[in-house]
C-alpha cells in the first residue's frame, strides 16, 4: 500500500518541493525583514522561480507585495530615524 500511494502522489512532489523552497524564503526573510539586501534578494529569488516555473504569476504577485511592503516599511523607518523627532 505504501508503494502505491507514493506512486501516485508522485506527480504531486514537485508541488511539495516547491511549496517547502516559498516557506523556506518567506521564513528567511522575516528574519532579514530589516535588510533592504535580503529584501532585494527575495525578490530576485522570487522572480527566478517564476521564470523557471517553480511559481505561478499569483504566487510571483504575493510575495512581491510582501516583499515590497516590508521594504516600504524598512525604508519609511529609516526616513522617521534620520530626520529626528
């Protein structure tokens, strides 16, 4: 039984890798949330897993939203930061 549900989840593992690969980055950069070079690296990353298929347009979106909120954020900080109070 073992044999035959992996062989038919198969086709599925793809997905399964590729779902784990998004987790791993998103969890890497809450980490480097604070980092405009890690936020620009996600990016990229994210745009390299579109290009080679790993993620669909909506996922590519979702993530770039994120990614560029965070960095917003990051830089509206740096702005209030510098001018004083």
């Amino acid at each position: 039984m073992g044999l035959v549900t992996g062989l038919l989840t198969l086709p599925l593992a793809p997905v399964r890798g590729t779902v784990w690969i998004a987790e791993r980055l998103m969890e890497q950069a809450e980490r480097e949330a604070g980092d405009e070079a890690a936020i620009r690296r996600r990016l990229a990353e994210l745009q390299m897993l579109h290009d080679i298929g790993a993620i669909n347009e909506d996922e590519l979106a979702a993530g770039e939203d994120q990614l560029l909120a965070r960095l917003n954020e990051l830089r509206a900080g740096e702005a209030g930061g510098s001018h004083g109070a």
